[in-house]
C-alpha cells in the first residue's frame, strides 16, 4: 500500500459530493488536484486547500489516482475523451475511479477508450452530502483487483468503509440495490412523520422516539431532521439528480425482468415534488408533498423568523 503524502489525487466534478470528500483527503494527508466546470465552486475548493487545475487533461497530468463524482454521462464522456479530457494527456499507469451514478453500459464504453492507459474503475458511493462531510459513505469497488487495492488509502481518506465486489460494474449493480432502498426508505420516513404530525405528535418527538426503535432506518435518522425542521436546502442530494438515478435503477430492474413495485410506488411522489417546483430541494422534501396531500400545513422556522424580521 502506498503511503498517503506519495500519491496526488485528482478529484473531478467539486459539487456536493466531491468538494466534501477533497477535504476530508485533504485532512488525511493527500495533495489534492481538482476541476470542475463551476468557477464558484473552484474558488471554494482553493480556499479549503485544493490545487486548482484548468483541466481534466491537467488534472491527468498531475494525478496518481482520479476520482469523478460527475452529474451526467455527458460529463463523464467529456472528462475522459474531450479535447481536453484524461486521455489527452497521454500518460500511463493512472487509475480513474469513477464514483457517479450511470448506466453501467456508459461506464463500460468509457473504459474500453481508456485501454491500457488508464484503468477505469466502476466504485459507486453509498451515502448523502451530508454524509460525505463527516466521513460517513460506503465505497462500492469492482473492477481490476489490483488496482482497487493501490486505491484503498485513498477509499480510507473519505470514507467509513469500502467493498470490493469483483468484476468490473459489480460496484454499480451494488448501487442500484442501496439507492432502491434509500429511495422506499426516504418516502416511507416522510409518511411516518406526516401521519405522526396529523395525529397532534411534535416531530422532533416523532424523530427522537421511532429512531431509538424498530421503525427506524438510516434514512429516517439522515433525512429526519430535515424534516423535522420542514426545511430542504442546502441540499445534499437534490431531486431532479435524483430523478436521474430513479430512472436509471428502473431500467436496469426492468432489463432483468424483476418487479420492483415499491420503486414504482415510490417514483410518484419525487415526480410531484419536481411539479411542484422543489427540483433544488433536498429529497426529503416529499414530505412537503405528502403534508399537503393531507392538508396539514405548518409553520416552518424559517417563515416565523421572517415574518418576525429575524435574517435566516
């Protein structure tokens, strides 16, 4: 294993995600090179201690291991292969661990174009935004043994703990299982709570109780106090991403035939809540959904302080 000050990360795509992992790489010891399209969130990432490249190809240039967590196969197509993209650099030896959420097949032809030059790995991210803050994600490793064990100091330097599931889109298959669950677990929190607060119960009462027991669920421990505060930004997985992994699992499951009627079920209400406008909210914003589908309406902090003239 190699020793942390020795190896240059590469982190492309500064969002969420990825600017909560470079500072915790950060902190663990790396030299942490990044890119993003964004120039705010760029500026932020130099401030938090990051190298700032102009460049994928940069990046590439400067790299031992790259990281991706990027919003779109689009995306992923450009770092790679664009002009100014990883290949361009023509270096060998580099691994590119690609962390997004994509159909495995997108991933698949990025790394036939990588060759021999750059191996590709497929390593999904178990965990929120928030999560990502505190060290708190699970890494979903498959592809090349060798070179997912050169990259565990790194899965070490971001994460709670790494899996590695064997052949090559394994990690992503693993993915699609956890975000079904996160997905079912994320509307059934919000059913609890709206049905709870209906019924004359405190939400902070509601979280601090069923969480202590059997109806708990790590999405009603993450997501909960979002709720509880009836408030959804910043975000730390907004819904219209999210939209994006919905359909993706939906036709990975419908490819093998297999049911998967809870998701479908499920799917209705973060559909209602793009119709509703709440795209940059945090997904646990369907409990604004099912609130008004049951007309229960309530104060929210943030409305109380303003009509008070209190700044938020």
């Amino acid at each position: 294993m190699e020793k942390r000050m020795e190896l240059c990360i590469g982190m492309l795509g500064l969002g969420i995600m990825g600017s909560a992992m470079s500072a915790n790489l950060h902190r663990a010891g790396f030299n942490v090179v990044g890119f993003d399209v964004s120039a705010d969130r760029l500026e932020a990432f130099a401030k938090a201690g990051g190298e700032v490249a102009i460049s994928p190809r940069q990046v590439a240039e400067k790299a031992d291991i790259i990281i991706s967590v990027l919003p779109s196969v689009r995306a992923l197509d450009e770092v790679v292969s664009g002009p100014n993209g990883i290949l361009a650099a023509a270096r060998t030896g580099l691994i590119l661990v690609e962390a997004s959420t994509f159909p495995i097949e997108d991933k698949e032809r990025n790394r036939a174009l990588c060759g021999s030059s750059v191996t590709l790995l497929d390593c999904p991210l178990s965990g929120t935004g928030a999560q990502a803050l505190t060290k708190d994600l699970s890494v979903y490793a498959s592809g090349d043994a060798d070179a997912c064990a050169r990259c565990l100091p790194v899965f070490e330097g971001f994460a709670r703990s790494h899996h590695y599931l064997g052949d090559f889109g394994n990690g992503s298959k693993m993915k699609f299982v956890a975000n079904l669950l996160v997905a079912i677990h994320n509307v059934s929190a919000a059913e609890a709570f709206v049905l709870g607060m209906k019924a004359g119960l405190d939400p902070e009462m509601i979280y601090r109780v069923i969480g202590d027991g059997a109806g708990s669920s790590r999405m009603f421990q993450v997501r909960g106090p979002l709720m509880v505060r009836g408030e959804y930004e910043p975000a730390t997985m907004k819904v219209e991403i999210w939209q994006k992994d919905m359909k993706i699992i939906s036709e990975f499951a419908a490819g093998l035939d297999c049911p998967t009627p809870l998701l479908a079920a499920s799917a209705a209400y973060y559909t209602a809540a793009m119709a509703q406008g709440l795209g940059q909210q945090d997904t646990a914003a369907v409990c604004t959904v099912l609130e008004e589908m049951a007309r229960h309406l309530r104060q929210h902090s943030s409305t109380v302080s303003k009509q008070q003239g209190v700044s938020v």
